[in-house]
C-alpha cells in the first residue's frame, strides 16, 4: 500500500486551554456556521459583522449608538442547551475615546431561568470597571457560582445576593451548577447616563467565546433528580 | 435468527462482525429502536446517541433533548439475535454508559441496502493546503491523518464523487494502525454541489465528544442527500499523547445511488440537487435537529430548520400535500391521527388544534372549515383506503368522514357560503380595529369577508367534490362545484381592488377594503384559478415590479428583495388610519425603529417561504411555466447561498423577518411544486389526474416514489413522448394533455 505521512506546519494561533478545564464550545465565527443563526443583537446594538483581526483570527464586530431611550446594546448568543461553569470572552472598545463603556452579562437556561454574572471588572465590594479604552483586548471571564450575582427561577429570586446589595440572604443549594442547560448569553454593553457617546456610534468586538468546564467532567452516572 | 430479505428490524440494534464483511445482497432487514430516554433525562443540556448494534457499526443521531425519546432505523444484516444497545454524549463533553436498549423490533423492509459509491478522488484540507488521499476499493484510506501544530486548527477530508449523487450513508472507520492521532473527537459533515463549495451544514451530524469507536464503523444517515462532494470537517483536532493535535480516518465509504425523488434533464446538474434537497430539508427534514426526536415539533435556534408538519388544522391540507404521496409510514399515520382526532363542534365548526378551539386560545380561523375537508379530500384520494374516512374521532366517535361533511355543510350554511361568499361571525371577527384577525396571518385583522378564507373555501369546494364523486354521491359533488363560479364572482366583486390593479385582504364588517398589497393573498387567488386573464397579468406585473402602484412602500426589484419569496405586502401596517393590526397587547411596534417595523418583521414587510408555492402556481396558471421556471430559479439561487438556513433577528434581537425554519413546515411546499406543479400531479374522483406542463428548457421530468391508491409510481411526463406507456409501476406519458391515472392502474387521456 503506497502511504504517505500528511502534516502541517502550524503557527500556534491560540494559546492552549488550562489543562484544568474542558472547552464545551469555542467561538471563532467558521465560515461553516451563518451567525445570523446564532447572534442577535437589539436595543443600541445596531449591526454586527464577522471581520478578520492582524492576526487573521475572526471576530464580530457590533455598531452601537446609544441613546437616551436605549442606553444599552444587547449581544445574545443562542446556544443548544449546553452545560458550562466557565465562560471567557475578548473584548475590545473602538472609537469610544476615553468615555467609559461598561459589559455585563447574563445567561438563561431552557427551563426560564436567568443568571445575572458580576459585570466585567467587578470586585466585591468595589465598584465595576469600565472595558479598557483605547482599542485594547480585554478577557471577560466569569464562572459558576463564585461569580454569579443573582439567579431567577421563573422570574423569582433565588440567589444569595439582594440584587445591587451583595447581601446574602439564603444559599444556591437548590441550584445544581453541574447540571444547567445554559441556552443563552446575554451581553449588555452600556455607557453612563450623562455619556458623551450619546448620539454617537461607536463599536465593541467580541473574540474567543470560550465555555468550558472543570475537569472532570461532571460524573456519567444519572444525576440525583 | 436470519431475516430474509425483504424485512426490517424496528427498535434496537443488531449486533455483529465487522463491515468488511457486509454483503450488499444480505442487508435487507432493518432495525428499529426506539429508546426511551430514561435517567439520562435528567440532563439539561442537548445531548445525542449512539447505538451499538454489537455487529460492528455505531449510529449517531442528531442532537436533541435528553427527555426526549429517540429512535432509530438501522439496516439490519447479520444474523443472530439483535442485543443493541446505546450510551448518550452531553454536549460539554460527559459520555454515559453503554446500556441496554429497551424496545427493538424487526420490520418488513422494501429495499436492500444502498451499494456503495465510487468516489473519483479523496483530498485532505488544512490551513489553505489540499493534499490527495488514494482510496481502496473498500474505502480504506492510505494515509496517516492529519497533524496539526495547534488546537482547533480546522481542516477536512474531502471525496468528490464526480457528479451529483444520492447518498445514504456515510460509513468512517478508524484506523487501528494510527491510534496516535485516533478518530476525531469534534466532527461535522458538510455537502457540495461542486468540490469547490460553498460547503452546506448536514445539521444532523455535527459531533462533539464523539467516542472512540475502536473497531466499529460509524454509520452516518444521511438520508438520500444529493451531493457532487462530502467532507468530514473537523474544527478541533485530538491532542496527541505526544504533543500537537491530530485525527485519522482507516476508511471512509459512501452508499446510496438510488434515484432522486425528483428528477428531470436540468440545464445544470445543480439544479437536481437543489429541488431534492430543499425537499429533503423542507419536505421531509430528513438531516435536520429535532430537539425533542420528532419532525413535528419545532426547534429553537440556533438549531431551527425544517420540519415535516405541525398538528393543528391550519397544517394540515399542507401536510397532506406534503406527505400523502409518501405512501405508508410514520408521517402518513400521525397525519392521519391528527386528522382523526382534531375536534369538529356539532354545529360543524372545526377547531383550530385538538385543545382548543381557537387559534393560540385567540380567535377562532374559520378557514380550518375548509381546510379539514380539504385535508381529508386530498389524502384519501391519494391513497384510497376507505378505512381512513372511518377512522372514529377518540373523543367524539364520529368519523373523519362525517366531520369533514359537518365542516363543509358549516360553510354552506353557518358561514354563508351558498351566497358564494363566506362571512365571519362576532366581533373579533369582524376585521375592524380592535377585532382578532381571523387566519393564519394573526398579525393583520383579516376579518368579515376574508380574502384568504374565501380563497380556501373555492379549493376547498373542488377538492371535496372530488372525494364526494369518488364516493358516489355525484349529486352532492355537482352541488359543490356548482357553487364555484359564484365564489369567484363573490371573490372578484369584494376584494378586486380596480384602483390598485391587486386584490385586498378583507372587507370589514362597516365595508371597507383593506389592501396592503398583500402578496400572500394575490399569489394563492392565482394559484386557485380565481383571477381571469386580465386581472391575473396585472398582479403579475405589479409583483415583478413593472408598475407601481400608488402608496406601496416596496416596489419594483424591493418587492422580490429576499430572493426566496416576496415580501409579505409592499404597503406598511402603519399606513392604516388606524393600523389594522394586532400588536398582540403591544408586543408589536409597527413605528420605524420598532420590533415590527416595515421588513422587520414576517407579516410586515418581511417574508414566509411558502407564498412562493402559491406564486409559483399562479405563474403557471397564468403566465405559463417559462415564467414559473424564472421564478423558481430566482429561489435556487438563493438556496444556493445557504440552503435558504435563514432566521436573522430584527432590530430588537427578535427573529421574525423570514418564515423559512422552524414553525414553517409549510415551507417544504415549494419543492413539492416539482409535483404537483411541473408534473401537474393532483389526485381527482377517477384516479391521479397528470397535467404536466414542463418549462422549455426541460424535456422531461419524473417523480419517484410516488404512492397512489396502495402502489408505488415512476411517473414521467416527457415531450418526446407520443403516448403514455405503462410498464408496471412506470409510466412515460407526453408533456402535453391532461392524463388519468386509475386506482386500479390504468392510464388514458384525461378532460
């Protein structure tokens, strides 16, 4: 049998995942998927665009002009049902100036409940950070529970946290973080009140969706329902 | 046990040897399972499955719920006893264990399995690079897999077939001799009609986590998809033990080669696999995600895509369409069950879905009055089987037959329609501001006389007379095609709208017109034969864009702006003074900038794929199939693209602008054009009546597999033919005329 041995040469584009965890979904915009099937943007969000970055990595780009009446862009992933407690995103500022722009997020499942995550650069007890200004990459990541802020069953709060109070008040016992069909994300992008980005479009990338979980993977037996 | 050909095995797997050794001429039996989900259900996350028959082969399905019960059909070909079983794969990564499968059964089967497919040549892709790869005879493949510097580095395996091909199966084998780089753990399947692209998604096989499978060959359905190129795309190769990432194939096979559903001598061989494969996507949704393991249930995004039909009766004249002439099987029976078990009041009037008699506990669609009896017309005379019109309601014991008299008898008498036209009663009815709207279109306040409704009635009357006469009661069947010119003169005198050359929606219950330039309305008046000449060139010209009509916010060339269909009215919702819609308690904003503004939103400026049937008729009728021919290649185009795999989201984050996927069965009627349009197949009181009316640049077209009256056809129709000529099950007839197609077989001339 004439065989030949095919290989590759590569340049290492992305750096390896923590050997602790296990990439459940990685984002990378393929040519092989429309996102239009999976991306929906609403409120200041006024276009998204699949463009190549210097290093010919693929990333979506979403136009925003807030406004007054809707100060907030909304970046939804739909995912399949998909179970993770780890979640890393890249994002990066354009056109913003030196005015501060803010991410959160939030996800829900396919039963009705929502999970609200600490927005990006929230420490305890400390007020959230802006996205760094200047067109520079910043990772988002978030993980469950530590950095969940709030969760809604059926629109009834069932967190330990008082929502904006970082009070507890009860325990997530009744939530299983291995078993979650997490079924959206939703990113909010949004400026201050007074901003001077009112009326005026400018954008924020998205890169590198990575959802994950820690290994090991949660056990094959049946889970205890 | 040995299940000689022709049989199949339902439920389970069959265990056995490996594939080297499967005799094409020993795999007529088929195994079914079907699998409750049982404790894996507990899982939220999508998963998919494996069975193992246990003779060397595992077959994945698609993701879905894991509540949910899946099933399978595997060709079943080794003897023995069938032990199979089946573990599930989360999609994050968890894989259960093997577990014995519960319910297998073994079924009659009609076919051998598929043969095998040449393949012309095997090429390997990585990182803008194409390398060949020498296949075996047997598939094997000769060489070493694919290494890769860095992880998620995408790269292929590619097999051109050399032309357009029916393909059943694709078969993968490991390769023992390179358990370095090991079967692909992340995988999809991709089709092409031409080995440069543009790749389309098999949605039903795209694999994360995928197991090991050692010595067993994956068996990958694919269900008769018409593909000039496949490709195993992986988008995340292994991590190799010793560093780098990699994956191999030791073989790779294809069977198929059965003839397409629908085939005819296209210009271009493109255009064979994109009206099989819209139907195989649309009509069937064959390779397509089902979260909940059932084509009659929709599926959320980002999964959406076709589905075989939905119950409720505003479905299920389009479902009989669509699956009647499938002949016996699942889709035949549980159309069959709906039709049998959805209500029909003792006064007659049908309900909208088999709890409730209202259309989403809204209003009452008295359409469903003509659409019953039009289901059951159009199914029975397709298949002929007097039991189906006995089958007993479960809950009322009254039989399909007699509520489907009681429906119409509602519309002559309860509705109006001997005046030869039908008006809806009560308030929410009465298409004034305020009221409920009254049909499928839910978003527009159609109401009192009602365009679409009339429109279902006119079929409904011809349809239905068919069934009466085929029954024997030519009486009552002359009475209802009596009634049909007068709800056409009805029809013409309401909603004919002389100022804008187009027929309106409805007439309110204070009189007045309501004309959004609704497209849906004017293509299906055509589509029934309801426009004479004049009227008909008119609403043609004014689609096409060669006149504008005063008022309209789309025209011209932005009327057919999507490609796939029109838009849905060319005048804007927020042009009524006051709006004449139903924004659900605010839930639609017609304004500019609002979630239901102009083109936002699907019954608003957007567009649902199944006018385009509607359309395509009318063009037929009217304009003649050259133009029908244009249009349907306007629509291949698009499928071209993307598989027409649309559902982008407005403005505020809500994906109503296209009816393509998801709750749009009824977008699988526009393939079936190739049947009942191309072909002129329709079923009459005598038997199958064939009409064809071919467009200039086809000489011939054929449907296969066609099921009438408790046999399978090979009907077609071809210009060069003189005469119909029957040999058995297939007929050739002339592409002119009108032919008959007897229950019992025989074939003449037809009025």
């Amino acid at each position: 049998m004439n065989r030949f041995y095919q290989k590759f040469a590569l340049a290492a584009v992305l750096a390896a995942p923590p050997l602790h965890a296990q990439i459940a979904y990685r984002e990378t915009f393929p040519e092989h998927r429309n996102p239009a099937q999976y991306i929906r943007i609403a409120a200041a969000g006024e276009k998204w665009e699949i463009l190549k970055d210097d290093d010919g990595a693929r990333f979506m780009r979403v136009t925003m002009l807030p406004l007054e009446n809707r100060p907030r862009a909304l970046v939804v992933w739909d995912l399949a049902p998909l179970q993770f407690n780890r979640l890393s995103v890249r994002v990066r500022v354009n056109g913003s100036g030196a005015a501060p722009v803010f991410l959160s997020l939030s996800a829900s499942d396919r039963f009705g409940s929502s999970y609200t995550f600490k927005p990006f650069g929230k420490a305890d007890g400390a007020p959230r950070k802006p996205l760094p200004a200047g067109g520079a990459w910043a990772t988002y990541s978030a993980r469950t529970p530590d950095d969940l802020a709030s969760i809604f069953e059926r629109g009834k709060e069932v967190s330990p946290y008082v929502h904006g109070r970082g009070e507890a008040v009860t325990t997530w016992e009744n939530v299983d973080f291995k078993n979650i069909g997490f079924k959206t994300l939703h990113f909010q992008i949004d400026v201050l009140k007074n901003s001077v980005l009112m009326g005026k479009p400018f954008s924020v990338d998205f890169k590198l969706l990575e959802l994950a979980n820690d290994r090991p993977a949660p056990p094959a037996a049946p889970l205890p329902h | 046990m040995k299940f000689p050909f022709p049989q199949i095995l339902a439920c389970g797997l069959a265990c056995m040897p490996g594939p080297a050794a499967l005799p094409a001429a020993e795999t007529a039996a088929t195994l079914r399972i079907a699998h409750v989900a049982a404790r894996e259900g507990m899982r939220k996350e999508m998963v998919y499955y494996i069975w193992d028959g246990g003779d060397g082969r595992w077959l994945p399905t698609a993701i879905g719920f894991a509540e949910a019960v899946a099933s399978a059909a595997i060709p079943w070909i080794l003897e023995g006893e069938p032990k199979p079983r089946w573990r599930a794969v989360g999609l994050s990564g968890w894989t259960s264990d093997w577990k014995p499968c519960g319910r297998t059964r073994v079924e009659p089967s009609t076919a051998p399995l598929a043969p095998q497919l040449p393949v012309k040549s095997a090429s390997a892709q990585a990182l803008g690079k194409s390398k060949e790869v020498k296949t075996g005879a047997k598939g094997e493949l000769s060489w070493n897999g694919l290494r890769l510097a860095a992880d998620f580095t995408p790269s292929s395996l590619t097999l051109d077939l050399g032309g357009v091909r029916g393909v059943d199966w694709l078969i993968l084998r490991g390769d023992p001799r390179n358990q370095e780089a090991g079967f692909p753990q992340h995988f999809l399947i991709q089709s092409a009609v031409s080995p440069d692209g543009p790749w389309y998604p098999v949605v039903s096989a795209n694999y994360a986590f995928f197991p090991d499978p050692e010595a067993n060959e994956v068996w990958i359905p694919l269900r008769g998809l018409l593909a000039r190129a496949l490709r195993v795309h992986v988008p995340r190769p292994n991590a190799l033990a010793g560093g780098g990432f990699g994956w191999t194939l030791g073989g790779i096979r294809l069977l198929g080669g059965a003839a397409p559903a629908f085939q005819a001598d296209f210009p271009a061989p493109e255009s064979l696999a994109a009206w099989n494969n819209l139907w195989l996507n649309f009509g069937i949704a064959g390779n397509e995600i089902h979260q909940r393991f059932d084509p009659w249930w929709e599926t959320d995004r980002p999964s959406d895509g076709g589905m075989v039909c939905i119950g409720s009766c505003e479905w299920l004249a389009w479902g009989a369409k669509k699956l009647s002439w499938l002949g016996d099987g699942p889709f035949t029976k549980q159309l069959e069950k709906y039709i049998a078990g959805n209500p029909v009041d003792p006064d007659g009037m049908v309900w909208a879905a088999p709890n409730s008699a209202e259309h989403l506990d809204h209003s009452v669609h008295h359409v469903n009055n003509s659409i019953y009896p039009t289901a059951v017309a159009h199914h029975f005379l397709m298949r002929r089987d007097p039991a189906f019109l006995e089958t007993k309601d479960p809950e009322s014991g009254e039989t399909i037959l007699a509520k489907a008299r009681k429906a119409m008898d509602y519309n002559l008498e309860k509705l109006g329609g001997k005046s030869g036209m039908l008006t809806l009663p009560g308030r929410d009815l009465d298409g004034t501001p305020g009221s409920h709207g009254s049909n499928y279109w839910d978003f527009w306040l159609f109401g009192y006389k009602c365009a679409h409704t009339n429109a279902f009635f006119h079929e409904a009357l011809r349809q239905f007379a068919e069934l009466e006469e085929a029954l024997g009661n030519t009486g009552r069947a002359a009475e209802l095609r009596a009634l049909r010119p007068k709800v056409k003169e009805e029809f013409n005198r309401a909603f004919w709208n002389e100022q804008t050359g187009r027929y309106a929606g409805w007439i309110d219950a204070n009189g007045k017109a309501h004309d959004f330039g609704f497209t849906f309305v004017n293509t299906q008046a055509l589509a029934f034969g309801l426009a004479d000449e004049t009227r008909a060139a008119r609403v043609l010209d004014w689609l096409d864009g060669k006149r504008a009509v005063a008022g309209d916010d789309s025209t011209g060339a932005d009327i057919y702006a999507f490609g796939f269909a029109p838009r849905a009215n060319t005048r804007e919702a927020r042009r009524g003074n006051p709006p004449v819609v139903n924004t659900w308690d605010g839930a639609f904003d017609i304004e500019p900038g609002g979630n239901a503004a102009y083109g936002l939103q699907i019954q608003n400026g957007g567009a649902i794929f199944y006018v385009s049937y509607y359309d395509l008729h009318g063009r037929m009728r009217y304009a003649g199939a050259d133009d029908a021919a244009k249009r349907f290649s306007a629509i291949e185009a698009e499928f071209r693209k993307d598989q027409l795999r649309r559902d982008p989201a407005n403005n505020k984050g809500v994906s109503d602008i296209f009816g393509i996927l998801r709750e749009f069965p009824e977008s699988g009627l526009v393939p079936y054009f190739f049947v009942d349009g191309i072909l002129g197949i329709e079923p009459a009181a005598a038997g199958l009546r064939i009409a064809p009316a071919l467009p200039e640049a086809i000489p011939s077209a054929t449907v296969t597999r066609l099921a009438f009256a408790g046999k399978t056809w090979s009907i077609t129709a071809a210009r060069d033919a003189k005469r119909p000529v029957a040999d058995g099950a297939t007929i050739r007839l002339p592409a002119t005329g009108a032919w008959l197609l007897t229950p019992d077989g025989k074939i003449a001339a037809h009025e």
